[in-house]
C-alpha cells in the first residue's frame, strides 16, 4: 500500500482513516481500490508466501481494510477480516489450548459470552466469568491460589452493555505474567478513542459491523495483532474454518472507515450532551457514562481512552402504574426519531431495552436502555427523548 508504517506513524489517526489502504499511485489508476470478484486466482505452483491462490485464502480487496485497520490500531502487521465478529470472537478463542482457561468479563458482548458458554459447556475450555471492573477480583482468578492459571484473559472496557470500565494495563500485566494471552474487544471504542495493543493487549476484536463500517448495511469482524505467530495461527483458522468476507462488503466497510473520524467526533460530542442531560432527569433511575464525573469509570477511562464514546445506558424509573422494563419499554415505543433496533455504531440513533434479549445476563437491570448516538442534530435527539420520557406522565 502507498501509505508506509513509518509515515502513519507520524500522521494523527484522523488522517490515517482516510489515507490508508489507497492503491499506489499510477498514472491513469483509479484512488480508491477496486471490488475483486475472483473465487481463484492464476498459479499452478505450491503456495508461498504473497501468493493467493483460492479465494478462501485472499482476496485483494480485503488488503486495502485490513491494512488501514492494523495502522490505526498501532499494529505492525496488517488485521484480518472475517466474515462477522462472532466469526473473529470464533477465530480468537481458537488460540486456547483444549481445556484451557479463559477469563471474561460478566457484562461483555452476549454473543461472545454464548460462544464461551458452550464452548465450556462441551469441556472445550474452562471458563471463569467476573466482574471486569474489579482489578482485584480479575487478578484471582486470572491466578487462583488454588487452581490453574488462566490461558487467554478476554477483554471489553468499556463493556457491553453496561459501561463498566477495567484497568487495562494492570489486566494485562496480571495476565502476562502467567503467560496469558489478552484479548480485547475494542468495538464500542474504535481505534481513534482506544488503543488497546499500546496497553498491552496481544489481539484486538471488533465488530466492523458497528463503527468502523458505520452504516449498518454489512456485518463484518476482524481481529488485529502485532505477534506474527499469533496472526499466522488466526489466519490458518481463518482459511480451514471459512469465516471470510465478501469482497463486496469489504469494500463497503473501507468505504464507511473513511468517514469514522467524523462520525466519532459528531456522535461523541452528542453523547455527551444527552448524558448530561439525562442524568437530571426526573424518569431516569441511573446513568452509565464515563464521561460524566460522577460516573465510577470516569477516571480510568480518562486516563486510557481518547474520549468518553457514543453509549450511554440509562436506566428508566417505574412508578405504580408500571414497573421499570414496562416505563422503559414505552419510552422506546413512543420515540419518533430514535430507532428501536439492535445494533450500535451506524450513523442513526438506535435505542433498546436490553434484557428483551434471552441471551443478555440475568445481572444487566431490566429497565436498562441502551443509546447508540449516532450523527443527527443533538437537539432533535434530545427533544425526541424528553417527550417521550414526558410521555409516562400521560
């Protein structure tokens, strides 16, 4: 690609986004990559290294993403792309040992927490859940007294969907310490708010479906690292287990990556003025941002994030004539602009009420709404969500 790793190096992430992954330059040939359909490629040789071969092992239009990716997130090795972040989730708890240990937080991303769930269900690994926030209870069982230590130590801060905020350097450490592999699910932060292998995380994970694409139109994953045995062994997995992207897609995600930086900046800057808000508001129980103060994650993530992100999660108060999901549940009905779907990360506003999933853990509160704030005017999304807050006082 025609931007180096030395010269991203010295550029701000804002600029990285959209000059990475461009063709070289030559006269007459088009600035942005082209779409390859190509299930194979030419070569009757044995593969080597560079070539392609088959399209289950490459396709040139996932190098210019998973080039741009691997830069800004501070990777000396380009990413990989999977066909979807269960896919990556899939492809990174294949680096546990039959029977190994992996600790995970107990408010992450569902779908993770199923896939390790059942994985330790068939005696695949070992799993220990915990809360991610508390840097004390993690490091004991990362390495009990009276037990095996952990072999893969996965990671979210802040986590899905309750926000919660872990000490990542000092999680790593723990975990590096007994030999660990560190895994970091960095979808809610992206790599412009969070860097996490410049904390000491061995693997990145992101649904690309969310920000880095940003316009809800693919689903996508892709993991990062720096360790070329590490990547080596995702990519095998990668190619035997099929988890690959659609060029197409590929395309469309590198396309939606250009504009991340003003879609962060934008939701970002909104996401703070709701939270403030909100956090007045008489028909709000509790509010989950670290941006605020008050918030109990505040000052670590101050301290190893970029900003605060574009979550927040608040929980709605019932009343006698409804409990808190039923409050909650109305509110979502009766917003206008606000959309009522799953998902997070796109350029639209999307709400929902948490715990209607079955898969959600029992300890995410009932009332509890989650807001991905996307780029809409802020006082078109405010005005939407007080009347309908307004709207439970008949």
């Amino acid at each position: 690609m025609s931007l180096s790793d030395q010269r991203a190096a010295d550029l701000s992430p804002e600029t990285v986004v959209v000059a990475a992954g461009r063709p070289e330059r030559k006269h007459d040939e088009p600035v942005n990559p082209p779409i390859v359909l190509s299930s194979t490629y030419f070569g009757t040789g044995s593969l080597g290294d560079g070539d392609r071969g088959y399209g289950r092992y490459a396709n040139p239009t996932w190098d210019p993403f998973e080039d741009a990716l691997g830069k800004l997130e501070g990777a000396t090795l380009p990413g990989l792309l999977y066909a979807s972040g269960l896919a990556a989730a899939s492809s990174a708890l294949s680096l546990v040992p039959a029977g190994g240990v992996v600790v995970m937080p107990s408010h992450s991303y569902s779908g993770s927490l199923v896939m390790a769930t059942e994985l330790a269900e068939k005696g695949f690994l070992d799993l220990r859940i915990v809360d991610i926030t508390d840097t004390e209870a993690v490091n004991a069982v990362i390495s009990p007294e009276d037990g095996k230590a952990a072999d893969m130590l996965w990671l979210e801060s802040p986590t899905n969907p309750m926000l919660g905020i872990a000490d990542v350097r000092a999680l790593t450490d723990a975990a590096h310490a007994v030999g660990a592999i560190v895994v970091t699910d960095n979808t809610f932060s992206t790599p412009l708010v969070q860097q996490p292998l410049s904390l000491g995380s061995d693997v990145v994970l992101h649904s690309v479906t969310k920000y880095l694409a940003g316009h809800s139109d693919v689903v996508l994953g892709a993991l990062v690292t720096s360790n070329a045995e590490l990547r080596a062994t995702l990519l095998h997995h990668r190619i035997i287990h099929g988890g690959i992207a659609g060029p197409f897609e590929a395309w469309l995600a590198l396309r939606g990556l250009r504009t991340l930086a003003l879609r962060i900046e934008r939701s970002q800057a909104s996401a703070a003025v709701l939270a403030e808000r909100l956090s007045t508001h008489p028909r709000v129980e509790s509010i989950r941002y670290p941006g605020l103060t008050t918030d109990p994650g505040h000052e670590r993530a101050k301290d190893q994030m970029k900003g605060f992100g574009s979550i927040l999660c608040i929980q709605i108060a019932g009343d006698e004539a409804r409990s808190g999901a039923q409050a909650a549940d109305e509110v979502v009905r009766a917003l206008q602009l606000w959309l009522p779907a799953t998902s997070l990360g796109g350029v639209e506003s999307l709400i929902e009420r948490r715990r209607r999933h079955t898969a959600e853990p029992v300890s995410v509160p009932e009332n509890l709404v989650r807001l991905s704030v996307g780029i809409e005017n802020v006082e078109d999304l405010w005005s939407d969500l007080e009347q309908a807050l307004k709207s439970l006082d008949g």
